[in-house]
C-alpha cells in the first residue's frame, strides 16, 4: 500500500483530535512524532505534544519545542487548543495505525499475531491487577485464526484501549477499589458493528468489520460503560 492509500484512511476529525492522538502516542508507546503547530495568531512551533489538559474547560496542550540549536529540547508551552488553527504531523506513516485507527499497520511491520496480542493483553491486565489487587483476565475468544492484517491491528489497539482506559481509573484509589471488587473479564470480538456488551462482570468488546472497513469503539464508549458498571 502506497503512502497516500495509507494516509487516506485517516478520519478528518479536525486539529484538536489531531492534537489528542499524539498525546496518546506519547503517553503509550513511547516518543511522539514531530509536530508542528500553527496557531490563528500567525505564529508556528514545532516539537512534540506530551500531554492535554482534562476536558473540563478551555483545554490546553502541554508542548515541548524543538529548537535545532539546542542539544536538548528544553521549553515548555502551554497552548490553548481554541488558539491552534491547523497541526501538521511529520513523517505521519511512522505513526499511521494510531491515527488511522488500526485500519493499516506501519509501513513494513506485520500485523502483530493472534498470540502476541494475547500475551500483550495479559501482560498489561498484570501489570493493572497487580496495582488494584484485583483478578481482571482477557482473552480472544471472537477473534478468528485466520483474522486478516487489519483487523488483527484494530484488536491490538482495542485491547491498547482498554488498558488505558483502566489505568486510568487505576489512577485514584477508589477507582483501584471498584475494581479490585467488582473484576472484570474482557473478551474481544470481531463484529459487523463496533460495540461494548456487559453481562454480569463480562464485557465484550467487538471490532466492527464490514467491506474493507474496520472500526473499533471509542475510548469515551469505553469509559462510560466501565463507569457504569463500576457504579452499579
């Protein structure tokens, strides 16, 4: 698949979504892609987005500039998402599955297998049960053997999905407390439509895959059905 093909799957959601996907690449898989920021001022800045601020109000980006003088990149901005009037990512196919939503994979890397996402899945949900002394498990149960490329990257980052999503309600002690008492057991699924089922303590998460499209459900569907079930 040539450059453009693979770009062309990119949703437009428009630059504070732009802004958001980078801050996930950068809380999740290490560092973020080269950025730069326009903003409605007339002024531009590139370097890196590390993180952004909560939703609750006018929401701003945490901002490491880049300056090609330094040896080490050392300023930190604050911009104001409302101020930014277009985002352009560098060397974007490096990062193409986050921001394509796992429809294509990067340029050259395979889609990860079957089994390498059932151990990344334990290994996080360990990593996540040894924080909240809880017994979360996953598994694959709905995902076929012969799963093609895309959807095998549209699981992976579903299941990267609900590792962040608990992490960070592992974050505060009573969201460590729900969860060590109420558990959970993930099982992942491949659908006509991108949905969460909750029966009991089991969630189903499915990806969605009709013609060549395939979706997963998003992190804010995600977070209110744990929230939910948290609270019943």
């Amino acid at each position: 698949m040539g450059t453009l093909s693979q770009l062309a799957t990119i949703e437009n959601l428009g630059a504070l979504a732009a802004l958001e996907k980078l801050a996930e690449i950068f809380a999740e898989t290490g560092p973020a892609p080269f950025a730069t920021l326009f903003l409605k001022s007339g002024l531009s800045m590139r370097g890196q987005v590390l993180a952004l601020s909560a939703d609750a109000g006018p929401r701003s980006a945490l901002f490491l500039i880049h300056d090609p003088k330094a040896r080490e990149p050392a300023d930190l901005t604050y911009v104001l998402c409302d101020e930014v009037a277009a985002v352009t990512i560098h060397n974007a196919v490096a990062v193409v599955d986050a921001l394509s939503d796992g429809r294509v994979g990067k340029p050259g890397d395979p889609a990860p297998a079957r089994g390498e996402i059932a151990r990344t899945l334990k290994s996080m949900l360990d990593e996540l049960n040894e924080i909240c002394s809880s017994d979360m498990t996953g598994g694959l149960d709905g995902v076929p053997e012969d799963s093609p490329p895309e959807v095998l990257n549209a699981v992976a980052l579903a299941a990267r999905d609900v590792y962040a999503t608990l992490k960070k309600v592992a974050a505060e002690e009573l969201g460590r407390q729900a969860l060590r008492e109420k558990g959970f057991q993930f099982t992942f699924r491949v659908a006509q439509e991108p949905q969460i089922n909750v029966n009991s303590s089991q969630f189903e998460v499915s990806v969605g895959v009709q013609g060549g499209r395939v979706d997963r459900v998003s992190r804010d569907s995600l977070r209110v059905n744990i929230e939910e079930f948290l609270a019943t």
